[in-house]
C-alpha cells in the first residue's frame, strides 16, 4: 500500500461534503425522503462514512415522476433545438471546469483510482454531452412517398416527426456512476425528455451533484429529478410505474429481467445493457506485448468492475505459457493502494459485499482446480481490496469461467484452432463485448463477423465513444445506447397525413 501524501479535496467538493446529509433532488429543489428515511454511503477505500442519503421510495418516485411529466409541457418544451443544444453545452463546460472535483468525488464513493475518474469517467463524461449537444439541431422526420391502391391517383403529403418519448426512468450502476448518468441524461434531454434517475445505492453521490449542476446549466426544475435509494424499493417504483415512459437500465442480468417484467404494465420501453463474460482471443501471430497489455486493462480497469471486462482470455496454444507468465508478472507489480493516489494503479472494490462475493469466486477457482497465478487474496488494509488475480489452466466448465464475478479476476485457457476459439468464446449466455488479437487481417475480420457480441475490439480493448454504439446481444441485453442509435431509443416517431385532393 501507497502511504503517499495525498492532494487535497477541491474546495468544490469539500463544500459539497460538509453538507454530510443529501437529499433528494426533485422538481428542482432538495428534497427528503417521504419515508424520513436515510443511509449510508462509505468510503470504499478505508470504510469510512462518507455521507448520508436521503432514502427514496415509491412515494418519491411517485413525485418525481409527477415533477417530470409537468416538466414536459413546461418551459422546456418550449425550447428551440438550438437553446436545448446551448444547456447541454453549459452542461459540458461547468463538468468540464469542476472535473477535478468529480474525480474526487467519484474515487471517494466508487473507490476507482483517481487517474482512471480523471482521464476516463470525466473527459467520457464531458464529450457525452458535447457530443448529445450537437444532436436537437438534427432531430428530423422525413418525408414518404405513400401510395393508397383503393384512392389512385390521389395525392397525399405524408411526413414523419421525432417526438421525445416522455419520462424516462434510468436506473443505473455504481461502476461509473457520474459516466453512466451522463450516459443516459444527455441524449433523453437531447431528445426533450424528462428524467428520474436512480443511482445506485453504493454511488448516489455524483449523480445527485450533477443534478444540480445541470439545473445551473439551464435545464429547468423537474426535467431530471434524482432518487437514490434501493433496487426493489425505489428502482421497482420506476420500473413499474404507469407514469414512466421508457426505463433504461444497466445493472446485473437477473434484476434485468425483473425490469423488464415490471415494464409490461404500461408498456414501457425498456432498453437493457446487463452482464458480460466477455472472450479476449489472442492469436500467437498478434503483438504479444500490445496483447498483454490489452488483456490487462481489459480485466483489471476499474478493478474488473466492468460489464464489459474482458473476464475469459483464450491464448492460441505456441503462445500460451509465455502469455500467461506475463499477465502474472504484469499482476504482481500493480500498484494497489489508495485510490486518492495518482500513483495508484488498483483501487479497493465498491463494497464489503463486492470484496466477499469476489473472494468466493477466487475460492471457488482454487477448488476447481484451476492454477492460481498471482494474486488471490484481499490486500492488505482496512479497505475492500483484492488483489489483482491471475488464474492459468481454466477450464470452460469452471465457475469462474462462466459467471461474471464482476472484480479483479481473469480466467486464462489454451486453443488450439480459430474455429475452436469462435465456439468457446459463443458458448455463453452473455454477447456484451469482445477482443481479437491478431496481425492477419482475414483472421481478424472471420472473428468480428463469427464472434456473437455488441462490440468486437480489433488489437485493442476498452475503447468507447459517444458516437460509437454500446449495448449487448443475447442475456447481456438490447437497444444501444450512444451514438444516433441511442437518438432512436429517446424519440417516438409519429407519422402524419396530410389530404391533397
Ligand atoms: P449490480 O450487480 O451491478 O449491483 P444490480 O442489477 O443489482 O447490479 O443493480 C443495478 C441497479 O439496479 C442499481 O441501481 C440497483 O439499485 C437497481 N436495482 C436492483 N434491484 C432492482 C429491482 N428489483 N428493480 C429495479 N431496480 C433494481
């Protein structure tokens, strides 16, 4: 562990914090739980209270999404496409110029290390909404060239328009949590929505902080309202709730489906980016060195904490031994310490619950047989830390070569032909992403187009932007977000006809 001087809180954030109990955010002013009810958010790096939280409920979500749909026939509905694009703008420019207290902020809630929040969740988080700012002014319908056989010759005009869907309820995880609010707040307002958005229970800090800063960047009160609370009390309310439009949600497969199910009273549409066991597929043809590094930060960003960790790496068999005696290396010198840090390349994970569900997975590994590497224990410190872990020699049937465990765990496994690999790396429920190395381009481009995923990265891992689609196909979910597909999720079409005879 890094004993390091740290750097001090941004005065911004130090502010924010000694507010100590944070309510809820709804029509635009604070607000407590109906309930009276609170808890506790900690400090994942050393378990320290890091504030309280107004609890929300049904009944606040009741009146959030009251807030939200009065907001839809407000002042904001009587914005131009160019006044929309400005606030989303302001958006940007204010998280741009608070982004180092949002870092903080993030690795003081999620325990993420601070040159991660800083170099990846904010300046993500930032081009989001610069990015959803460029889109009110290209909303557009189209034109169609309708015939009707039973009138020939008549002549109709017939046109489409793209209308915001309503309220959307977003529920979210806690392993980006300002990224994934943004993720979801800048193109439902982009698209003239209105928002109640629940973070997770381990992260509401950021997304409440953002709340307010967008209501400073002009979005007026009651189009995001923010309700952190629990999965089955306040995510349910939205999930189920008549007066929500469209739920959007990222979270585990299992709650995944209950949202859906809860989604069918009214209809709502649902878009859904759930688990991973994402195959990372090197060939012994590929730049071995780019390859470990990529399946390193494809497992360990973030602490493995990611839907879309690359949680199974196949090896092409020449390269096998020498691959995995350098992920192993690779492992043993990660920094893990303070998150604070600059100098840290590992952070604890979010909770104890997360820390102990991800040490039995490590146990279970050991039982099944599979060659333990590097790592395998918690580290050392108050903190919910777990070493960075290395398992060789894993077979498909293995549990950790099967479940998504969701931390610092990678399961390693020989192949020996591109169509074994293609076969092991489909034999899952899950298709989020995935990774081919290789220098042959025929061989690269045979996987992308036989490998069932949402994503396939090409000698590369991790990279995402906001124009390029994200989302998953089998159990890890459908519908995309970013990019103008996520456009196509916040907007209905209507279809007008117009009689020229
Ligand atoms: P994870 O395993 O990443 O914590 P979850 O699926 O448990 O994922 O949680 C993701 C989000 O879904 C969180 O905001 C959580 O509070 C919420 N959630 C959990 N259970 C439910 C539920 N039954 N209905 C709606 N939302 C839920």
């Amino acid at each position: 562990m890094s004993t390091a001087a740290l750097p001090a809180l941004h005065p911004l954030l130090k502010d924010f914090l000694s507010r100590k109990t944070h309510k809820l955010l709804i029509d635009g002013a604070p607000a407590d739980a109906a309930s009276g009810q609170t808890f506790a958010t900690l400090n994942p790096a050393d378990g320290s209270l890091l504030g309280t939280v107004a609890e929300g409920g049904a009944a606040d979500v009741d009146r959030a999404v009251a807030a939200a749909r009065k907001a839809l026939t407000g002042p904001w509905s009587e914005l131009s496409p160019a006044q929309r694009e400005r606030v989303l703008h302001k958006a940007a420019d204010l998280l741009e110029a608070r982004a180092e207290a949002f870092a903080q902020l993030e690795v003081l809630d999620n325990g993420k290390p601070i040159r991660e929040a800083k170099n990846g969740d904010l300046p993500l988080a930032v081009g989001l909404l610069r990015y959803f700012a460029g889109w009110p002014t290209k909303i557009h319908g189209e034109t169609t060239p309708v015939s009707v056989p039973y009138f020939p010759g008549a002549k109709f005009l017939h046109y489409t328009v793209r209308e915001p869907v309503g309220v959307v309820g977003a529920i979210i995880p806690w392993n980006f949590p300002l990224l994934m609010a943004v993720e979801r707040l800048a193109p439902a307002l982009a698209c003239g929505n209105a928002v109640v958005l629940k973070p997770a229970e381990q992260t509401p800090l950021s997304a409440l902080w953002l709340g307010e800063l967008l209501l400073e960047a002009g979005v007026p009160p009651g189009v995001v309202n923010v309700v952190p609370g629990f999965g089955p009390t306040a995510g349910a309310a939205i999930a189920g709730h008549m007066g929500v439009d469209k739920v959007t949600f990222t979270g585990s497969t299992e709650v995944g489906r209950e949202v859906v199910k809860a989604s069918a009273g009214n209809m709502k549409r649902v878009t859904m980016e759930l688990g991973g066991k994402s195959p990372n597929i090197v060939f012994a043809d590929a730049d071995l060195e780019a390859a470990a590094k990529g399946i390193f930060m494809g497992i360990f960003y973030n602490q493995g904490q990611c839907c879309s960790a690359g949680s199974r790496v196949f090896i092409e068999r020449p390269a096998y031994e020498k691959m995995l005696a350098a992920l192993a290396e690779r492992a043993k010198s990660v920094r893990q310490g303070d998150p604070m840090d600059p100098k840290t390349h590992m952070g604890p994970l979010v909770s104890a619950e997360q820390r102990n569900r991800v040490l039995s997975y490590i146990e279970k590994g050991k039982k099944e047989g599979a060659k333990l590497l590097s790592g395998g224990a918690p580290a050392e410190g108050p903190g919910y830390f777990v070493q960075p872990t290395v398992f060789g020699d894993v077979r498909d049937e293995m549990a950790i070569a099967r479940e998504e465990i969701f931390g610092p765990v990678v399961a390693v496994m020989p192949f020996d032909t591109l169509d074994e690999a293609v076969a092991r790396a489909n034999s899952t429920d899950y298709g989020l992403v995935s990774a081919v190395w290789t220098k042959d381009v025929k061989k690269a481009h045979q996987m992308a187009q036989k490998i069932k995923a949402g994503t396939v990265w090409i000698n590369c891992y991790h990279f995402v932007d906001a124009a390029a689609p994200w989302g998953g196909v089998k159990q890890s979910g459908y519908g995309r977000e970013k990019g103008h597909w996520a456009i196509e999720n916040y907007t209905a079409v209507k279809s007008v006809w117009v009689d020229l005879n």
